[in-house]
C-alpha cells in the first residue's frame, strides 16, 4: 500500500519536472523574441527605427543644434558586391529629414539576394535614429552586373541626447541565398 | 546522530546476475554508480590524452606535430568531453552510489530511468568521438561553439555533435530528475531536509540547475541545427537573425553549468573536512542557504562571458556587480570550512589532503575569477590564457579534485578494501605539484597577453608554456597511479571496517563494508 503510494508520488514527481524542462527547452526559444524586443525597447544592439513619412513631415525641426552623421558601408567577405555611399557624410538638424544615396553594384555573374544589417553608434541614439525609406527594409536581388543607386531617408528625434554632434551609420550586405 | 537497524542480511542471497547482462539490465543504484563512475574515468583518460597533444604541440613556438585545424579539434573536444563527459557523469555516479545510502533510501526513486540516463551516455560519447574520423574532421570551434563559426563555418559533423549534445542534456536531465525524486520523496523517516548531509543538499539543488539549464542548450543547438539545414535564422544576420543573441543563449545555460559542476564539489568537501576535524560541520545551515544563493545568482550573471561584445555600460555595471556577489556566498562556504578546522583534531587521511588541496586552489581560482569579473580588467584578460588558468583552477583543482578526494573518502566503503594510503599519498603529492606547474605558469601567460585557443606563440612565451606542458605531462601521468590504485583496491588489500575512519557521519557508514548489494530495504530511523 505504501509502496504504490511511492510509486504515485515518484510518477508525478517525474512529470512535473518533466514539464518544467519542456518549459525550459521553450523558455530557450522564447529568449529570441525577448532578446529583439529587449533591444527594440532600449535600442540596444544599434538597432534603428522607422516610421512614416507623414510622422516624419509632422515632427518639428530643432534649428538650433545640428548633427553629423557619417556613412560607413561594408560587404560580408563572401558577396561581391561594391557597395558605397554617395557621400561620406551630411549634416543635419534634429528633425530634419536626411536623404543620402547608396551605390550597390553586383560584381558577380549570377543575380545574388542580400539583406543589409544596419548599426548605429553610440548605441543610445539609436531609438531616436529613424527612418522613412532604406534598402535595408527588404532583401535585395541584383542580376549579374546590375548597379542600383538607393536611397536612405532618415530623420533624428529631437529629443536626442544633448550632448550628440555626430553619429555613424553602417550598413552590412549579408548574402541571403546559397551558392 | 543517526543509528540504523539491523536489517541487510535478509537480503544478502539476493545479489546481482552474473557476467555483462547485469550492467546492461541493472536497475541496482549502486551498480549504475560504478558505471558513471567507469565511464566518467574513461573519459577523464581520453579527454586527457587530447589535452596532452595541445600540451605536446605548445611545447614550443611553431608548428611541430599538428596542423591547426587538429589542434582546434583537439581544444574542443577536450573541453566538451571534460565538461559533459568526465566531470558531470562523475558527480552524478557519485550521486547514485551515496544519496541513497546517506538518506536511508532502498534505491533511487525511478531505477529503470536510472539505467536508461546511463546508457545513453556511452552512445552519446561515441557519437561526439566519432566525429574525427569523419571527413572535414570534428568541431573545431571550442567547446562554446559560438554562431557563426559553428553554423555557417562549422564542419560538416557539427551535426554529429549537435545530437551528442541533445543526448547528453537527455541523460543529465533524466539524472537529475531522479535525483530530485529520490530526495524528495525517499527519505527515512525522521530524515528531515535541515537534516540531510550537505552532498545531499548541494546534489538538490544541482539537480534543479541541471532541470533549467540544460533544455536551454538543447534549445540552443537545436536552432543551431535549423539555421545549418532547415533555412532559419537564429544566429544568421542576413536573415535578420543575431550571433550576439547566441551567446546569450549559451551563456544563460553556461553560467548555471559552472555552477552544477562545482555545487557538488561543495557537498563532497563538507562531508569530508569535518570527519577528518573530528568536529560537526560549522554553519550546517548557512551551508545551504549559501548554495541556494549561489544557484539562484548563476542565472543573473551570464554576460560577464561576454564583456567584448559591446553591450552599454548600464548592462556591464549590472552583470559586474551580480558576479562580484557570488563572492558573498562562496566566502561564507570557504569561511566555514576553515572554522570547521578552526581548534579541531586534524589529521591528514589521504582524502583530507584532496579536500585541503581543494580548499586552497579552488579559492585561488575564485580569486582569478573575481579579477575576471570586473569587466574594465576583463577587457584586457578576455580570451587569454588567463581565464585557461581560471577555469582550470576551478575545474581540475576544484571539481575533478573534489571528486577525487571523494572517491578516496568512500572507496573503502564501495570495496570493502583500504587502498595502499602510501601510493595514495605519492599520487595526492604528485598531482598537487603537477597541478600548479601545469596551470599556475598560464596565469602569467595571460597577463603578458598570450591568446588562448591558438597552437603557435610568439617566442617570449616559450619558458613558461615549457614549464605549463612538463606540468601537464606529469599531471597526466599521476591519474595512471590513480588507474592503478583502483584496480588493486578493488581487487584486494586490507580489509576496511564498516565505520573506515575513526568517526564519520552519516547512514552509509551504518552499513557494512562493501555496502551490501541492497541496503536499507527496512528505511532506517533517523532520530
């Protein structure tokens, strides 16, 4: 009799545990939408923004300070494209809607997808780094050969830390497809 | 005080099958200790041997005897078999052979998973092993694996090593569940928990960490798997993904891991200092609020891994200050272990001197450790030789010596023979000797900036990776004394008493040596 109750009570004790590393093993996967939504929140990671153009239109230019943003661009080793800004620079007002055009040229002789990551440092402007337009918002395709000229529009949140004249942008090409 | 009835020779004609079918069926804990305990010193011996080919190549600078892709596979699965292969199995055979006993318990509470988590294990180990002798040769990227050198980068028997992986969380898992289903439900009556043996204790709360963390890593490498082969982009930033989140995905398993790999250590010097101090435990409760504390913080303090990543400074302070609190803890268990001593009658068995070796060393890789922690002087030890020196520290000088010295406190007890205590002392002198000629030299290392995971070095670091590798050949060496010794104790020498020392604690001294095939069949009375 008190053997059987052991029994019952090893059994549950098994399949609760049992739960909770299944729960664990969940937990693991759930660390990846946390871990984005921790970043997005804190705008850690360099993660940017975007928002609309009409919110963008709608915000008020702070006249009074400017910021410089420089461009850095780099290709993952193994895509052949020549990818570049435009100009290395430009100067802008918090509020201000910044446009700058990005060369990307495909060097190969087959049509390759990418996906540009972009960083921003420091990191703590990033939730005030938005923008409107960016080839960074979708996977590229370029045929063999093929030259794009691409735009990046972005506006700087007047509510950006004081003590910030100048920030950089970088954007990585990563390939997407195989071979 | 505890005192048993007499009750084991009831069942002395019931004893165990002849020839290999009782290793494979057997659902004994006993039996499958000593399995976890064979298993864990074969590994031990061929993750060692692995270690003697890095050890035999940074002889000196240059290349000499391996090509660097060999080397690389050499680092990582000597650290993976050590981690999962020769230190967990050991604490987890040391579980099965004496919880039961120490709680007054017939078995584990679940015998035929028991038999199940161990022979998963052999399988799992072959399969991590056979990974060498696959084409494009086995992981190469450390034992952390970080994306995206294990996913895009890694070669293609990653995926061998992925399942491993999946089999050795499978076994640590079922282990420690039934760790915990033992201890909760299986004690003598008026065992009460603030009266349980601290291995035991340090053991629950182990088996807990093991239930969190290792479905962690399961998760990890299995989204390891899907980025390799099924097109997703966990850890790919081309598909949106991130290699940082990685490592924070392995280092929230990773940090508990350090911990399930020393926790028990803990339980195993506590049961020992106080036998040969003739003296009770000082601070039995605090012992265990310490551990829980301690088990408790190593889910907070995973980013002090990754220092260099770049995170913000609100992030760094947070994961520096947490780390640093380990300390508190820690020190109470050092402090207590130190008063248990304090005004004792000490003698020095063989297995005191494993467990003051422990005490010293391991408490010299905590202090290396607390210098790592503070995240401006990390920016210059990261991935040095430094932190190699650290862990080793804490894991050769701590886990593997506490294990030791735990098997020369119950060997007598498993066998029902004394060891040759002379050898035994030869073999205690000569590894703590060796020990710190091996690891002490890589501190300096470190500091002069010598990278770790690399089989070539600029000259100035000659003299003293010199003095690390003829450390490290005579460390390897004196575990085939070890080898020896067991095999003459198992197979003879001088009978032991039931008590084996003078005045031990605890119910599995209550029983006869070599502990009955079954003991405790009628639960004890604990008073």
């Amino acid at each position: 009799m008190q053997e059987l109750q052991l029994q019952k009570a090893n059994q549950q004790l098994l399949l609760k545990l049992s739960a909770v590393a299944v729960l664990m093993f969940g937990f693991g996967f759930a660390l990846v939408p946390l871990y984005n939504l921790f970043c997005d929140i804190t705008g850690l990671n360099g993660k940017t923004g975007q928002v609309s153009v009409t919110e963008a239109r709608n915000t008020t230019i702070d006249m009074s300070r400017s910021i410089t943003v420089r461009f850095v661009t780099t290709s993952q080793s193994e895509l052949p494209w020549e990818f570049k800004p435009l100009a290395d620079k430009i100067t802008v007002h918090p509020g201000e809607l910044g446009k700058v055009n990005f060369s990307i040229k495909n060097m190969a002789d087959h049509a390759i997808t990418a996906q540009a990551i972009p960083s921003l440092a420091p990191t703590k402007v990033s939730k005030y780094f938005n923008k409107t337009e960016c080839f960074c918002f979708s996977q590229q395709t370029l045929q063999a050969g093929e030259e794009i000229i691409a735009p990046v529009h972005f506006i700087i949140d007047p509510a950006a830390p004081k003590d910030i004249s100048q920030v950089i942008l970088s954007y990585t090409f990563f390939k997407s497809t195989k071979g | 005080m505890s005192t048993a009835t007499a009750h084991d020779t009831a069942h002395d004609h019931h004893g165990p099958p002849a020839g290999l079918s009782r290793w494979l069926f057997t659902t004994n804990h006993k039996d499958i200790g000593t399995l976890y305990l064979w298993f864990s010193f074969t590994m031990l011996l061929i993750g060692g041997a692995m270690a003697m080919v890095i050890r035999a190549e940074l002889f000196q600078p240059g290349m000499q005897i391996v090509d660097p892709n060999f080397f690389n596979q050499m680092t990582t699965l000597h650290g993976l078999i050590m981690v999962f292969g020769a230190i967990m199995p050991a604490f987890v055979g040391l579980a099965n052979w004496l919880i039961p006993m120490m709680i007054g318990a017939p078995d584990m509470a679940l015998p035929r998973m028991n038999n199940w988590s161990f022979w998963i294990l052999p399988f799992a180990g072959t399969l991590l092993l056979s990974t060498l002798f696959m084409e494009g040769g086995g992981p190469n990227f450390g034992w952390t694996f970080y994306a995206p050198l294990s996913t895009t980068y890694g070669p293609e028997s990653t995926d061998f090593f992925i399942f491993a992986v999946h089999l050795l969380g499978m076994s640590s898992i079922m282990g420690a569940i039934n760790i915990i289903a033992t201890i909760l439900n299986m004690r003598a009556p008026g065992m009460t928990l603030m009266k349980m043996p601290l291995f035991v204790w340090t053991w629950l709360i182990t088996a807990f960490l093991l239930i969190a963390a290792m479905p962690v890593l399961a998760g990890a490498v299995t989204m390891m798997l899907a980025d390799r082969h099924f097109g997703t982009s966990f850890f790919n930033a081309a598909g949106g993904g991130d290699p940082i989140l990685f490592q924070h995905v392995f280092w929230f398993f990773g940090h508990p891991e350090v911990y399930i790999m020393i926790l028990p250590a803990f339980g195993i010097i506590s049961q020992i200092v106080p036998t040969f101090s003739r003296k009770k435990l000082f601070g039995y409760s605090s012992m265990v609020y310490a551990t829980a504390s301690i088990a408790f913080l190593s889910f907070i303090v995973w980013a002090h891994h990754m220092y260099t990543v770049g995170m913000p400074v609100a992030g760094e302070l947070f994961f520096m200050y947490a780390t640093i609190l380990i300390s508190v803890p820690t020190g109470v268990k050092v402090f207590n272990w130190v008063a248990t001593m304090w005004r004792g009658a000490l003698t020095f068995e063989v297995p005191m001197l494993w467990a003051l070796a422990f005490i010293f060393l391991f408490t010299l890789g905590g202090f290396s450790g607390l210098m790592l922690g503070v995240t401006p002087a990390d920016t210059q030890y990261h991935d040095t030789y430094f932190v190699v020196a650290h862990f080793h520290y804490v894991l050769v000088a701590g886990a593997l010596f506490s294990i030791i010295a735990a098997v020369y406190y119950w060997l007598p007890k498993w066998t029902g023979h004394m060891y040759d205590q002379t050898l035994a002392k030869i073999h205690f002198w000569w590894s703590v000797i060796s020990v710190n000629i091996l690891f002490f030299p890589m501190h300096f290392l470190g500091l002069a900036g010598m990278p770790r995971r690399i089989p070539d070095y600029a000259i100035q670091f000659a003299e003293f990776n010199q003095l690390a590798s003829i450390g490290g050949f005579a460390f390897g060496l004196s575990q085939l004394l070890f080898l020896y010794i067991l095999i003459k104790t198992i197979r003879g020498g001088e009978k032991a008493t039931d008590k084996v020392w003078e005045k031990p604690e605890g119910l599995e001294w209550t029983v006869a040596s070599p502990a009955p095939y079954h003991t405790f069949a009628t639960p004890p009375q604990v008073k």
